[in-house]
C-alpha cells in the first residue's frame, strides 16, 4: 500500500505540470494523429460508449468527445481530475469525470464498447488485476486499446541514454 499511495502523490504533484504538457500535445499535430488512430481502430459512430483510464488531465477524453463519442473518464488522483475537467470546459466538450481506483471501477459488466488507457499501465501495481476489471466493463464485442512505454528505460542503459540524448 506504501508504493500506491506514493504514486498517488506524486501524480497528485505533477498534476499542473502534466496538464501543461498534454495542452501542449493537443494543441500540435499530434492530435489529428492521435484522433485518425482511435477512430480507425475503434469506429467513428456517436452511439460509442467511451473509457478513458488513467486519464490524467484528459488527453484521450478530449479526443473521443470531439469524436463524438460518450465519453467517462477515471483517475485516482482527484488533482488530475481538477486539472481533466478545466481542459474540457475550455474546450466545452461534455465528459463525465469519475475518481476511481482502476482496479475496482464503479460500472457495471460490460459498460463500454471502447477503452482506452495511456501511460498508465507501468504505474499499476496489480496490473493482471487491472486487466481483468477492465474487461469485465468492456462489452462483448468491444475493444481495448492501450498506449504505454518504459520512459525511464534509457536511465539503466548508457547506449540508450546517448541515443535519447541525440534526439
């Protein structure tokens, strides 16, 4: 419990910085990309019932409302929850924002044709856990699409660390 609650608060602390960031990325060409990618592998249809997990200041959220999309989005940390809901009411797009451990989600079975996770999965603690309440919510038929990295790999491998730096 002493590792989750510290990744509570640090998230908690980066909670401005971070949404700094994510306005940034939104506001550059990769949203049309990011957008193109969700839409092709999950539909363009208004009828879907959308979750973003982990949300963090909202990046996926902001992209499937635009889409049309149904959208809920979860965090644990209620600072990044602050930062997700002014991003959408400066955007006026219409989210429902939900504090909530990833592990236990407060939904019913199969609840959403469409999830979507960023970032986030390198931070769980139980991540077969996770897993399995994320495809208990998830519909029959629907799908989950996850995006993560190891960002800090480069810090255990000179080579890699020269190749970031060259970047």
């Amino acid at each position: 419990m002493l590792i989750k609650h510290r990744m509570k608060n640090y998230w908690s602390a980066r909670a401005k910085g971070y949404s700094q960031l994510i306005k940034e990325e939104i506001s550059s060409f990769k949203k049309d990309a990011w957008k193109k990618l969700i839409s092709e592998n999950a539909g363009q249809s208004g009828n879907i019932k959308a979750l973003d997990i982990g949300t963090g200041p909202g990046f996926f959220a902001l992209l499937m409302a635009e889409l049309g999309y149904n959208v809920t989005a979860v965090d644990s940390s209620e600072n990044m929850l602050l930062e997700a809901r002014q991003n959408a009411e400066n955007t006026g797009l219409s989210i429902k924002f939900v504090k909530a451990d990833v592990h236990k989600l407060p939904f019913s079975d199969n609840s959403f044709d469409l999830i979507v996770c960023r970032n986030l999965v390198w931070t769980l603690i139980n991540p077969r856990d996770a897993y399995k309440e994320w495809y208990r919510v998830l519909s029959k038929n629907g799908k989950l699409i996850i995006f993560d990295a190891n960002w800090y790999l480069r810090l255990s491998d000179a080579s890699l660390q020269e190749k970031y730096e060259q970047l």
